[in-house]
DNA sequence: GCATACGGAGTACCA
DNA sequence: ACTGGTACTCCGTATGCG
C-alpha cells in the first residue's frame, strides 16, 4: 500500500551484521507510525590510478574479500571536480564499512577508498532525496508490532520513500516541554547523592503537571510517574534546557540508583548520547534550548530566564537563583515559591521552543541532519551536511576529513574612521559579499588551479594579492551549491510577499529563508576551516583577498565622484550621504565591480572615536545604533554600560557634553550613595579554559575558584559573575561572586575609576571632558556628600 | 623602594 | 568543532628615579 508520511525521526537499529533503517513519521490522519526499512545496503568507493584496470582491481577485491563485499560496480564519479573512475563496494554488513575499507586501501591499482565515514542513516536519506521535518510518500506492507514500540502501526518499506517537494507545513506536533530541580546545599547538584525535587512539564494543549518528591525527598516515585506521563501523552517532541549536558544523563544516573531503565521513548530503549554532543530519544525529537542560544549573541548571559525575556516570553514573574533551590525546598513558607518558578520555568521552555521550532525544521529539511541533531550540530556541520547532499547530486565524491596544520590568512580590510560626529551618514552595503565573490569568480575547492598546473581553454579568475588561479567554467562545486541555495531564498521572499505575515505559510517561509541565509554565510567560514572535508585554503584566502580588492576600489571611486568616505568594514562603506550621488555610485559600483551595493541605514547622525568597530548612530526613528563600545559587551557592569548609552543619547541627540557631564556626575553620587542595585555592578566574563591552566591570576578565575570551592562545577564556557570588593592587593584578590556578596562590602571606588568614568570617558574625551576632568569635578562632589554625610 | 611603562594574556566584539 | 581584524583591561615584570 501506499502512505503519505512526514519524516520526525530516523535511527539505525543494528542487529548483529544487520542494519535496519527505522523511520518514525506522522501520516495525513494524524497517526505515529513506524516504518522499517530493511533493505539498506552500505558501500564505500575504491578510487584507482590512472592506469589501473577497473576490472582486474574489481576481480582481486572480490576474490580477497569476499567474505566482505556483497557486489562491486565500477562507476564513473568526480572528486575534487576531476573525472575519476571508482569501485562501489557494497558491504555484506553494513557496520563493517570502516574495516572493509581499510583492507581495499592496501590492494594495488587503488589509490584510496572514500564516504565508508558517512553514516547508514545520512546514506540512507542522501541517496534516496529524502529529508527530515519533510513529506514523503511510500510504498509499504503493514506489519504487526511484535517489537513492542510505541507506534499505531508498523510498516516494512517496499521501495525507498519520494520527498513531496511541494507540500510545506509540518503536522501538528505534540511538544512537551519540562524544566527539572534538584536538591543540593553545596554547589551543583551531584546525580549519585542529589535527588531531583521538582519537575514541571507543559504540553501543547496547555495541560501543567507537576512531580515533586516526598518530604523524605525521595525522588523515585517522581521519576517513574514522569515516564509515564510521557508514556501516556507520547511527545513527538520533548524540550528542555540544559537535557543534552544535564537532564538526560541526571535522570538516567538516578534511575539506575533506583533500580529501573529511564525508558520513556517509542521503542522502550534509554537516552544514548550520539553525535554532536545531542542526547537521543528513539522516536522522538529531543530539543535543547541551550543549542539555540548561539543564535542570539546580544543574550550575554546564557539563562533560560535571560533567553525567554529576549523573546518576549513572559511566562512568570521573576526567578529563583540556583543558589537557594535547597533552601527554599527546606522552607515550608517558600517551597510554593519554588514550586512556582519551577512551573514557569516550564513554560518559558515550551515559549521559546514554540517560536524557535519552525527554523530548526526548516535547517533540518535543507541540510537533511535529523531534527534532534541539526541544532546541536556545529554550523560547520551544518554546511558540510547541506554541500555532500549536493555533491551526491553531482556525482562528487565526499573527500575525508584530514588532519592538516593550521595556517592563518589575511582576512578583512577595515578602514581608519574619521572621529567625531558626522551629519547624514549612509551605510553601503555589498550584499552577501563572500557568497557573491565564490559565485562571480568561481571559487571553489574542484576550480582551483595547483602551482604548476597548466591553465585551461575557458580561461581563469586571478585573485588580487595572492594570485591564486580558478578555472572561469565550468561552474564549480560550491558556484552551483551557493547558485542555488540564493535562488531558493529569492523565490521564498517572492512567495512570502503574496501572504499575510500573520500566517501559518508567511512563518514557514520566513524560517525557511533565514535558514537558507545562514548556511549561505557561513559558506566562506566553512571554505576557511582546516576541519572541512572540502578545505582549500586558496578558495577562503581568494574570496577575501577579493573582498578587499572591491572595499578599496569601491572606496577610490567613491571619493573619486566627491563623496567622503568616513568609515569601512569587510563590505561596507560609510559614506556622506547625497541620494543622486549615492544612487550612482551604487549602479557604478555594481557596473564595475559586477557586485551587488544597497543603502542600508542612513543615521541623522554618527560619532566615531579613533578606534575601528566602534560607532554610535542615531536613526531617523530616534533609536541609537550602538556597535563595539561598551555598551553592547557583556564584560562590564550594568551601570558603565547604561552611563555610556545615556551618554551617547545626549550627546547624538542634543550635542550637550555639558549636560552628559552633568548626568556622569549624577551617577557617580548614586553610586557613592550605594544608591546602585548590587545586580548592576556584576562584571561577566567567560572561563575559557579550567582555572588551574591560567597563566596569569585574572579576577574572573580567582572568582570561578571561590565558586568551584563551595562545591559549584564550573566548565569552560560558564560565564562567572563577580563583583569587587573593597581591600588591599590586586583587584583578583579583591573580587568575589556576586552571589555572595554583600552591597556594603563593595569597592564603589573600583566602579567609579575602573567603569563608569572609562565608559563615559570613551565618548566624552572628543569633547574635551576627560576622565580626569570627570573625577576632578566629581571629587568636588564627593567631598560635598561626604560632609552631608557627617 | 616605589611609580610607571610596556608587552602578554585574556576576553569580547565586528564583519 | 566556520573565518580574520580589532579594542581594551589587567597582570607581571622591566625600567627608571631617588
């Protein structure tokens, strides 16, 4: 029979030698259902030399192993864009692919043996079209359930499912989200001593349920009533945040403390760590939200909190810090407090993952990594993954990821800004500017010319600078894999600007083309990274030498045509604006440096100080576009930052220093009065590597040790809140997290000197009030409240 | 013995 | 575990002054 289905899920089910292919999807009626594919073959390719006879190497393997291979067939492929001829090895057990092809490596007349490292399941959907998160239709035979999973039917696939490219929206899925706390008075809690008290689960028809433990704090019959209500509701998608790194393998430890299986997915089997550091779920979708932080830089400290505020989720009215969790189980008069936050907790998790679901579908279906995965992937995966699904399509061999040594290259230019305030100030953009140059000269690892090599008939692109050569035609690899990912994106746009924004289809599209956009950015990284299967280091050098080649130029002609340029970065030019002059330039440009140009922003206003990245504008609407300063970093404290915003707001919008140094001076006195909130002098930084293999004491790792000695477990990556206290000795020696400090302990000193006046002083220097002007005026002051004080 | 200068370590940003 | 370019603070030692 025949059945429309929408692909949730796929995983390998290895038994002995055997590999089956379980697809779990969700057909037109609604029902989950389980299709198992038994017929999967692995292979690999033998690439041979030159002048190997395909047949003769063909017999040999066949002969030398045949307990191993199960058919060979010589086949015509390319591989880094050359004509090759290749033996497909198909294996007798599909997870010998590794071994087989280490044995056909050693055979004369092959030269080497390639994609034995792609996975049966990303095989298994890349060879046949198909794609996660999409529809497809099958032809299948029921079959009875004698697995035991939990599916309302179970299929055999007769032959391999079609993609249905024209059907867009996904089936309603059932979504559970829950957030999970556990009890400990020293630090993060530890599985084998700390049990879980509270978990709070929401699903998507609103319904809340709550598991706490008994007063012992016996978590067990918590745990076992939670797999059974994901039993009884059967999630198509569970989130959390923080399941990956934590949850998952917490509840797995306590279950076996216990004495049973934390089995909760379709087919009874336990979370297993898998790849890209993602906890699997057979059957079902196990989303983190911390994999989707990375996509908000402007979120500087990573909390579920943090992360649903900046979505606009509201779920809640405040939070409860890790911290207290055990004292506020211990108080009968704040548990309900506990219970609470814990709920709402739930729910920010089931907010943020209801807005962020549709893009990660949609990345899913595009570089066809299973939905669970495509997240926790790394974006370099993300594009790897999306460009061996088109080299399939061409008939490209996936090369193997080599080791290979690490070599810097020039990168972006940036032009010295002209410091000050600038009037009408328009921002030119070259669009997509890496993308465009791999497309316009065909950069691209299969076009790329050796040293030595002669050049051919259809002639070839040099790049400026580094004079590394690609062949003009045909189009390379990534020419047509950029080609194409740029034209889907135009043809979304087109589609969406025919729908409302408020539909379902509108938000489809729309993370659709913004999924498209981010692997067509990334390409470039991706071209530059010594761990990509397709790494030339020509290709990434080439596109930015290029980039340079077309700032400078498009800044000569620019001036050329009387227009000032005041700033640049990588492909923008800031330049004073005139429209009739900004237009030609704009059809000049993209005449001479066949790119495209648009006018972005055009700020009323602009100031720069000397230094390159940092700029503050002011937009026709009245809003402040703040880049590089203090501002926007997440390693000040909250009061420099808001006095430098303040700062800039007056001196971009009234062009009174006075009256900025007036409110610098107000803020100093608040913060001598401690009239300051602790939570606005915690300093963030980032522990990037364990505390013992620091060089140097730095202040964050001093306060990092203090934590990790009252029991907290810190990795690289936490960011570590501190404040400074006041005392003798070097600020590491001074400073503490923020958790335990206490408001009067606080060296405000530190925050004048070290934060505000800085901050404040970063502006208002152009303006002839330095930092030392600043103090002078505000020791004044201080001398003043202090005899108010006596 | 102490203040200052300066390079290195460390972090976070822009594109 | 996608790239390079840049600013800036704090540490730690070298340097210079008295």
């Amino acid at each position: 029979m025949k059945l429309t289905f929408w692909l949730l899920d796929i995983n390998p089910k290895v038994d002995g030698g055997k590999v089956e292919l379980w697809l779990w999807g969700i057909t037109e009626s609604g029902d989950r259902v389980l299709l198992v594919e038994r017929n999967f073959v692995a292979y690999f390719y033998a690439i041979l030399h030159g002048a190997a006879d395909a047949t003769l190497v063909s017999q040999k393997i066949m002969l030398r192993h045949s307990n191993l291979v199960a058919q060979t067939e010589v086949v015509q492929r390319r591989f880094f864009g050359k004509l090759v001829t290749a033996i497909k090895f198909s294996c007798k057990d599909a997870t010998q692919t590794g071994k087989a092809a280490r044995l056909v490596r050693k055979i004369d007349g092959v030269s080497d043996c390639y994609e034995d490292d792609i996975r049966a399941v990303m095989r298994y959907l890349i060879d046949n079209g198909l794609a996660p998160c999409s529809w497809h239709e099958v032809e299948v035979t029921e079959e009875a359930n004698t697995q035991g999973v939990r599916a309302v039917k179970i299929y055999s696939i007769n032959t391999p499912p079609e993609l249905l490219e024209n059907i867009a929206v996904a089936p309603p899925l059932r979504t559970l989200a829950y957030s999970m706390i556990s009890y400990s008075h020293k630090g993060t809690p530890k599985a084998d001593r700390n049990p879980v008290v509270m978990l709070s689960a929401v699903t998507g028809d609103g319904v809340e349920k709550q598991f706490i433990a008994g007063q012992d704090r016996d978590d067990k019959r918590l745990i076992q009533a939670f797999i059974a209500y994901v039993r009884e509701y059967d999630p198509d998608v569970i989130v959390s945040y923080g399941g990956n790194a934590t949850d998952w393998s917490y509840l797995l430890q306590r279950c076996h403390m216990h004495g049973f299986l934390l089995s909760l997915d379709r087919a009874g089997f336990e979370p297993h760590s898998s790849v890209y550091g993602h906890v699997s779920l057979t059957g079902i979708v196990n989303l983190d939200l911390v994999n989707f932080e990375a996509m908000f830089p402007e979120v500087k400290v990573k909390t579920l909190s943090n992360f649903a505020k900046k979505l606009g989720v509201t779920a809640g009215q405040g939070t409860v810090d890790d911290v207290v969790f055990a004292d506020y189980w211990d108080s009968d008069a704040k548990r309900g407090e506990l219970l609470m936050f814990s709920l709402d907790s739930a729910h920010r998790v089931y907010g943020v993952a209801s807005l962020l679901l549709d893009f990660a579908i949609e990345l899913s279906a595009l570089t066809s990594l299973p939905l669970d995965q495509v997240m926790s992937a790394a974006t370099g995966f993300r594009v790897e993954w999306y460009l061996i699904k088109r080299a399939q399509k061409i008939g490209e061999i996936v090369p193997r990821r080599v080791e290979q040594t690490y070599m810097t290259y020039t990168g972006g230019l940036v032009l010295s800004p002209k410091p000050g305030l600038h009037e009408n100030i328009a921002v030119l953009d070259f669009k997509s500017m890496y993308p465009n140059i791999m497309i316009t000269y065909n950069l691209s690892p299969d076009t790329y010319i050796q040293p030595g090599d002669p050049e051919p008939a259809e002639g070839i692109n040099v790049a400026p600078e580094v004079g590394y050569r690609f062949r003009k035609a045909p189009a390379g690899f990534f020419q047509e894999a950029l080609t194409y990912l740029i034209d889907v994106r135009g043809d979304i746009r087109k589609k969406m600007k025919l729908l409302t924004p408020k539909t379902v289809e509108y938000q489809v599209l729309d993370a659709r083309q913004k999924a498209v956009k981010i692997l067509t950015n990334a390409a470039y990284g991706y071209a530059g990274w010594v761990g990509a299967r397709w790494y030339i280091k020509p290709v990434a050098e080439a596109a930015s030498a290029w980039g340079r080649h077309i700032i400078l130029a498009a800044s000569q002609m620019a001036q050329k045509a009387g227009v000032a340029v005041i700033y640049g970065d990588t492909d923008s030019l800031f330049i004073e604006y005139d429209k009739a002059k900004a237009d030609q330039l704009q059809a000049d440009v993209k005449r001479e440096l066949k790119l495209d140009v648009e006018i972005g922003e055009v700020y009323v206003r602009v100031f720069f100080t000397e230094a390159k990245k940092r700029y503050a504008g002011l937009r026709k609407d009245g809003s402040l576009d703040i880049v590089g300063l203090e501002v926007i970093r997440g390693d000040w404290a909250e009061v420099a930052k808001h006095v430098q915003e303040h700062v800039l707001e007056i001196i971009l919008k009234e062009q009174s220093p006075e009256k900025a140094l007036e409110y610098v001076r107000s803020i100093v006195i608040d913060l001598r009065k401690r009239r300051v909130p602790l939570e606005d002098l915690v300093i963030w930084k980032t522990l990037m590597k364990a505390p013992e293999d620091y060089a140097v004491r730095a202040p964050h790792v001093e306060a990092a040790k203090t934590l990790i000695s009252r029991g907290w477990h810190l990795s690289t990556g936490d960011k570590v809140g501190y404040v400074v206290l006041a005392g003798k000795g070097p600020l590491y020696a001074r400073v503490t997290p923020y958790v335990y400090a206490k408001g009067d302990q606080i060296d405000i000193e530190y925050y004048v000197s070290n934060q505000v006046l800085p901050a404040a002083a970063r502006i208002l220097a152009y303006f002839d009030i330095n930092e030392k002007e600043l103090a002078r005026t505000t020791k004044e002051e201080k001398t003043r409240s202090l005899t108010d004080y006596f």
